[in-house]
C-alpha cells in the first residue's frame, strides 16, 4: 500500500490530533473518524427481538466475569464477600 501527502489547515490538524489515539497513527486515526459507519446507523435498527438478546449476552458475560473474578479470588486465599 502507498502513502500520500496531504496539506491541512492547523485547525483540521488539531482537531484530528485531539481525536488521535494515543498508539494510533495520524492516518488510522483518520481512517476511524472518517469510516463510514457511525453509532448513529444504528438508531432505531435494533428489533425488541435484538436488544432482549443483546442484554441476554450481556448478562451472561457478566456472570461469567463475576465468577472468574470469584475463583482467582479465592485461589489467591481472598475473600471475595
């Protein structure tokens, strides 16, 4: 893959800077905050049907979470009440 040269206007060049990640490039950082997908897509896409199985899997992952949590608890002889 190539690269280009690009001029910016310093206010474009610090706002991109400012929306930088701190272990991301100028050129990924742009890539990210120009894909062309946005939470706002999103809105209103989501069927009852979805989110109750969403939250289902969110719940789950936290009772996984919690139990782990638990277990390295107690083999480290700690307490986790």
């Amino acid at each position: 893959m190539g690269t280009k040269s690009i001029r910016l206007d310093e206010d474009v060049y610090e706002r991109i800077k400012a929306h930088k990640r701190e272990n991301e490039t100028f050129s990924e950082a742009i890539d990210r905050l120009t894909s062309e997908y946005s939470l706002l897509d999103f809105v209103g896409g989501y069927s009852d049907e979805d989110a109750t199985r969403h939250r289902e899997l969110l719940d789950d992952a936290e009772e996984e979470a919690v139990a782990e949590r638990r277990e390295r608890l107690e083999r480290m002889g700690i307490s986790s009440e």
